[in-house]
C-alpha cells in the first residue's frame, strides 16, 4: 500500500473522516459522521485518539499508534474514490506524521479543522506540538476552518478585528501552498454581539504571489443563536463544508450552504435537553432536510 490516491477510481465519490472520537457522540468523529449521512454523503472514518468525555468536558485522551492509523488511511484511499478528506483532532506529533505520511500523494481535497482546545477548555494536543502538525497535516490541506482561538494561535498572534482575522489569513495561505482557502468562524468572538461574522478568504491565483497572495474575501454575517447546545459544533461546520463541497464542487457555494446549514442546525438543537453539561447539536433531527448525493 503506498497511500497513492487514484481520483479516476470508479464509483461515487466519498469523504473520509480523520479524528478524535468523543464516546457522548457530540463531537469528533461521531458529529462527522451523523453531519455526511444527514447530507446523503458516505463517508469512512478512521480514529486519531480515543477521548473520556461527556456533556461536561474532556477527561483524559489517549492517541492510537501511528503506523496503524498511517495504515488504516492508505487502505481506505487504495479501495474507495475519496475526494475529499476531513481531518479534526490529531493528538500527538507522531500521529501527525503518520497522517501527513499517508496523504503525501493524495491528490483530492483536505479539509483541516484545526481541533486545539474544547470549547470546555481542555487541551486536545498531547504535546502542544503546534510546530509537527502544521508541517504534516496543515502544509497538505486546501482548506483550513479554525475558529477566532485556533487562528490566533497559528499565526501566534492577537486577533482584534476583522483587519487582524484577514493579515493572519493571509500570512497562513503564503506559507502554506497547497491551502486554497480558510473558513474563520466567527462564534467565539465578542459573547455579547448579537451578530457573529464569518469568513471564507480564499486564494486568487493559485501561486501567483506566494510571498502575499491575493485573496477574496467573502463574509456571512447571521444573528447569534444563544444556546448551550453548541458541542460539536466546529467538527459539524468542518464537515458540513467537506460535503457541500463534494456535491458542489465550489468553495463559495460550500461555504453559503455550510453557514446555513449550521444555523439550522443550532436553532433546531436548542431545545434539546441531552445531558448535564453543554448539549451537543441534535444532526438527527435534519434527517431528510438536506437532500442526497447518488
Ligand atoms: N472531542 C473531539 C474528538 C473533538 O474533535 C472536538 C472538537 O473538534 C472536541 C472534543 C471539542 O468539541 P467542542 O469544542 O465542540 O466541545
């Protein structure tokens, strides 16, 4: 197995979910794969780590061998047309690299949901190795979606507007040649804002002028929904913008139809009662909404 991904493989085109599984079903690999069955997209999943969590945090995580998981990829990419993989919570350095080894020749998209901290607060990095994960896993992705935190903390800097959010987007799309595009989501802004912004800066000439690539800028501004059923949700939007793209194939239209769908969803979550702590979204509740992919 070399990893090597074949795009003319025959068949319908399928995502593969890459990340951390939350055993409460709120985030991680669970939230992504509920987001591509409710979007009528198949998808495979291999697991990064094994978390202790519920509603009300993230108690310990332990990340799987590499080679195993480096293996697991290889074989799903050599046997089904993944088009687009979706890769969440790493780990380790050493699961970096196992990720980074089998996606080396993969040629489809990769959306990196740049998973560092819960929104509970805990650290989901065993070694905080922001260095490892950037040259492994962020240098083969075409579309980066952190939050307002994860942002700040790859470009180490201080993020005070909407000037701060495009500088550090486009320092990220200069260092990075294969990112196409960054999704900043905007919900962990300002708390008492009632709007929240988010963004898709997006390169204009792939390589034109990779010292400050030209971008377009494209913002959804939407009223903020206050609810505490919000777990899970940047796995969800990451997701939900890997299957949108898939039946797409636009980043724009991905983009519009991902915010949406995340604000349905969040709205149709908030009355759930699922939980002591922060409720996850209810993805079971759009079930037949959304349409399908053949
Ligand atoms: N657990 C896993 C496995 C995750 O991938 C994530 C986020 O991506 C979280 C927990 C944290 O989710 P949240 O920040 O929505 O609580």
């Amino acid at each position: 197995m070399n990893g090597k991904a074949d795009m003319k493989r025959p068949g319908s085109k399928v995502i593969l979910s890459i990340g951390g599984s939350d055993p409460s079903g709120g985030a991680g690999i669970q939230a992504d794969l509920k987001t591509f069955t409710v979007l009528g997209v198949y998808s495979g999943a291999v697991v990064t780590c094994i978390t202790v969590q519920n509603t009300t945090g993230v108690f310990s995580f332990q990340p799987l061998d590499a080679v195993l998981i480096q293996k697991q990829i290889e074989c799903v990419i050599n046997d089904l047309a993944v088009s687009h993989v979706k890769i969440g919570m790493v780990g380790s350095a050493e699961v970096s690299r196992g990720i980074g080894m089998a996606l080396a020749e993969f040629q489809g998209e990769v959306i990196f949901d740049p998973v560092l901290r819960s929104s509970t607060d805990q650290s989901l990095t065993a070694d905080g190795n922001l260095h490892t994960l950037c040259e492994n896993v962020l240098a083969r992705s075409t579309v980066l979606t952190p939050n307002l935190p994860e942002l700040a903390a790859l470009t180490a800097s201080e993020l005070s507007g909407h000037e701060d959010i495009i500088r550090a987007s486009v320092h990220l799309l200069g260092n990075f040649q294969r990112l196409r595009a960054i999704i900043v989501k905007g919900g962990h802004g300002d708390s008492k804002e009632s709007q929240i912004t988010d963004y898709l800066i997006c390169r204009k000439a792939p390589g034109a002028d990779d010292s400050f690539p030209n971008v377009d800028i494209h913002q959804q501004s939407h009223p903020r929904i206050h609810t505490r059923n919000d777990h899970g949700t940047g796995c969800t939007f990451a997701s939900a913008f890997a299957a949108f793209h898939l039946r797409s194939g636009d980043d724009t239209e991905a983009f519009r139809q991902s915010v949406s769908f995340m604000n349905d969803l969040l709205a149709i979550s908030a009355s759930c009662t699922l939980g002591h702590g922060k409720g996850p979204l209810a993805h079971h509740l759009m079930t037949g909404r959304q349409g399908t992919h053949p």
